[in-house]
C-alpha cells in the first residue's frame, strides 16, 4: 500500500490570517492580516505595519496564493507600491468578524473607553476620579453603544457627553503655565483668559516674574489648550505655554470635613455647611445607588456579597434576605399541597375507572336496592355542589378529601366491592347498617339459645 511522502517546500503557510478585501474597478484586491490587528490599526492603537501584516505582498485570492499583477496595480490604483495600497485596503476594506470575535472586541473597547473616562475625568464637585466599575454602570444607564470601527478618541468624547446627563462628571483640568513678555501684552493675556473664563491671580502671577517674563499658573479645560496656543502664538511674539500636568486631579482619603471647609472658604454667603455636607455625602455615595438599580438582576447570593458600612443599608439587605427565605418557604408549601392533591385525583380517576368497568358487567337482580340506589344518588346529586367527592362502587358522596379517603377503609365499601365481583349490584350505606344490626341481633340470639 502507498503512501504520500510529504517532501519540505519553500512555501511560507499563513495562519491565524484576517483577509482584508477590496473590489475596485472589477477587480478584487486581497492582504493577509493578523487577527485582532486590523481593528487595532483602524482605532490608531496600532501604527506599526509589520505587525499587522503578515506578508507585504497583494493578493488577488490569499487562500490560492494568488499574487496580484503589477500592471492592474498601476491601472488600478496609480502605483506600484504595495505598502501604500495595503495601507489604502486596510482603511477602506472589507474583513469578514465572527460573532464571537465581534462582542470580544466590543468587550475589550468598552474597557478602554472606561478606563480612558477613569483616568481622564473626575467629578464636578470633589475632583476625585470615578473607579472604572462605577464608569460601566454610567455607560449602562446612559445607553452608550460601542463602534467598532470609530477611532477610542472620538468614542471617548461622546460617551463623556452621554454620561453628563445621568451623573455628575467632567474632563478633569489640565495645568499649564503660560510664559509671557513684560509689557502691553500682560493685559492682553489677561483679557484672552477672562474671555474664556480661566480663573488666575495677577497678583500673584506678578510677583513670578523672572528675567522679563511673566508666568501665569491656571488650571483649563482640555478643550481649550489648542485655542489658547493659537492665541497666544498669533498674537503675542515671545509667549510659551508649558504643560504642567495633564490630569489634576485629587487623591487619598476622601474627608468630608475638607471638602465643606473648601467650599466655605469662597465665602459665598448663601453657603450652608450641612446642606453642603449632605450633598457631598450623597455623591460619595454615588456608585451605590448606581448598583441598587440592578438590585432585581441579582440572585439570593447578592445579599451577602459585602456588608455596608451603614446600619441602614444592612437592614435593607437583612430584610431582602429574609423575604427572600419566606418566598421560597411558601414555595415549598405550595408544592406539597399540589403534590396531595395530584395524589387524590389520581384515586379518583382509578376508582372511576374500575366502576366504569365492574356497572358494565353488572345487571340488577334485586328492584328494591336499585330504586333505593337511584334515589340515594339523585338525592347525592342535588344536594352536593361541584366540589362534593362520590364513591363510583358506593354512590355515597362526601363533602372533604379526609372523609372521602376513609370511606375507601369503612367495612360498607369493601362489603360492596365483594358484592361487585359476584355480579351483584351495591346496596347504600342504609341498607348496610340494617343488614348489620339484622346480623347482629341474630347472632345475639344464637348466644341466648346456648346459653
């Protein structure tokens, strides 16, 4: 039997390949890319080509190996250089993303986004960054939908607008400091920041003064730096910005009694410190009420996830705990009383059916106990209401399960059960009782006439 030699080839076998494809005046144009790369490429998170490329060749079919022509490149797209074409596939081409590989990055440009917000922005009031957790709960709330293919920049930006109507939350400050010549362009510096409301101290800014410059210490908008730049460089010859640092931001322990000092020291005079410091409570507590929205989702185990620090907040979660334990006992309870009564139709239905069977079989022999029958089960019948339970052998009807269950153990339904096996028709509970007695008396009799 032969078998195939597998002799070694000079042929490079691309895996792990993303095709990026484009269709161009009727001819298809192909690349071999590594995977999760080209997405990196298109966000900018990616510069390099060699790590997005497997090969800088360009294909007419990458599965075939099929290499494209240079003639259709320079009538196609004007050169012959294949590094600038990959370049233009990569921005304009097509790649087909599986499911999975589709919420994957999705997932992964959602973390990004929110620690970009984490690191970049802080609240209004306190200048303290918000954790990354307490980021995605805003994105949640705020219904913010990630682009796969929209630069993190951009996405960054909108989902900061998004997340301005359903929390409290800004870019943080940048902290530049501005360089400018003594003279008449003091005062022109001076009006550029008070138009664009940038708070800054000239008597201070004066005292800095050092070898004909004057320095300018203030705190922007990120937005605002280019347009400050452009200013001062258009306008004033000799005047620098310097970044100081691009995130101001607040750290350590969080003290409430700093916080109402700070505000009180602007000397406002509707300032209230206890209005104040409930207000800021409230917004230390902001990622808690954030989670008790989604308080339903959870499951029993999320009531003794982390106890809270607050007596109020343990007694929530001791009261749902508890309500929960008595949901889930009357639960049970409900399940043991279906089971009972499944259990009491199926004896009735098996008792139904052996009647069913034992009347079909079974003639009269006697005029008097059947009339006596008819007129026990009419009577049975009118009297009882649709909840009444009646014996198919005995005619007898009963008004609760427990009596109708112990009328299947009385002596009167097995006398009638005999009496169905030797074709005979069943007598009432009347006629039961004097055949009883009738047996008794003789019986007391026969004792007599012995003795």
């Amino acid at each position: 039997m032969s078998r195939q030699i597998n002799q070694p080839i000079n042929q490079v076998r691309l895996t792990n390949v993303a095709v990026v494809r484009m269709n161009k005046d009727g001819k298809r144009f192909e690349i071999a890319c590594y995977r999760n790369k080209v997405i990196d490429y298109r966000q900018g998170l990616e510069q390099d080509l060699s790590e997005v490329l497997q090969t800088d060749r360009v294909f007419t079919n990458v599965s075939k190996g099929e290499f494209a022509k240079a003639k259709d490149l320079q009538k196609v797209f004007g050169t012959k250089d294949e590094e600038e074409i990959a370049k233009l596939i990569l921005a304009k081409g097509q790649m087909q993303v599986s499911d999975k590989e589709r919420s994957q990055q999705l997932e992964k440009t959602t973390a990004q986004i929110a620690e970009w917000i984490s690191k970049n922005c802080v609240h209004p009031d306190t200048d303290r960054p918000y954790t990354i957790l307490q980021i995605k709960h805003g994105m949640k709330h705020a219904a913010f939908s990630v682009h796969p293919t929209k630069p993190l920049k951009r996405q960054y930006l909108d989902c900061v607008k998004l997340l301005q109507q359903v929390m409290p939350i800004q870019r943080a400050k940048m902290e530049l400091l501005l360089l400018v010549p003594t003279g008449n362009s003091i005062q022109q510096v001076e009006d550029i920041l008070k138009e664009h409301d940038v708070k800054f101290t000239p008597a201070a800014s004066q005292q800095l003064a050092e070898a004909d410059l004057v320095r300018y210490p203030v705190l922007v908008d990120p937005s605002l730096y280019r347009i400050l730049n452009d200013l001062l460089q258009s306008n004033i010859p000799g005047a620098k910005i310097e970044i100081v640092n691009q995130v101001v931001t607040k750290q350590g322990d969080y003290m409430l009694e700093e916080e109402v000092g700070n505000k009180n020291n602007n000397h406002d005079p509707n300032f209230d410190p206890v209005t104040e410091a409930t207000s800021l409570l409230q917004q230390s507590k902001l990622s808690s009420d954030v989670k008790d929205n989604d308080d339903d989702e959870q499951d029993d185990s999320a009531s003794d996830e982390q106890p809270s620090s607050s007596s109020d907040e343990e007694d929530i979660l001791q009261s749902m705990a508890s309500r929960r334990k008595a949901q889930k006992k009357a639960k049970k309870k409900n399940q043991k009383t279906a089971n009972r009564q499944l259990a009491d139709d199926t004896a009735i239905k098996e008792e139904s059916v052996s009647g069913t069977v034992a009347s079909a079989t079974t003639q009269p022999v006697n005029d008097r106990i059947s009339n006596n029958n008819n007129a026990t089960s009419t009577d049975s019948n009118n009297n009882n209401s649709d909840d009444r339970k009646s014996c198919n052998t005995c005619g007898g009807s009963f008004a609760t399960p427990a009596d109708f269950r112990a009328h299947f153990k009385s002596d009167w339904h097995r006398f009638n059960q005999k009496l169905k096996l030797k074709g005979a028709a069943p007598i009432s509970e009347q006629e039961f009782l004097l055949v009883d007695a009738e047996i008794g008396n003789k019986q007391d009799g026969d004792d007599i006439l012995l003795l």
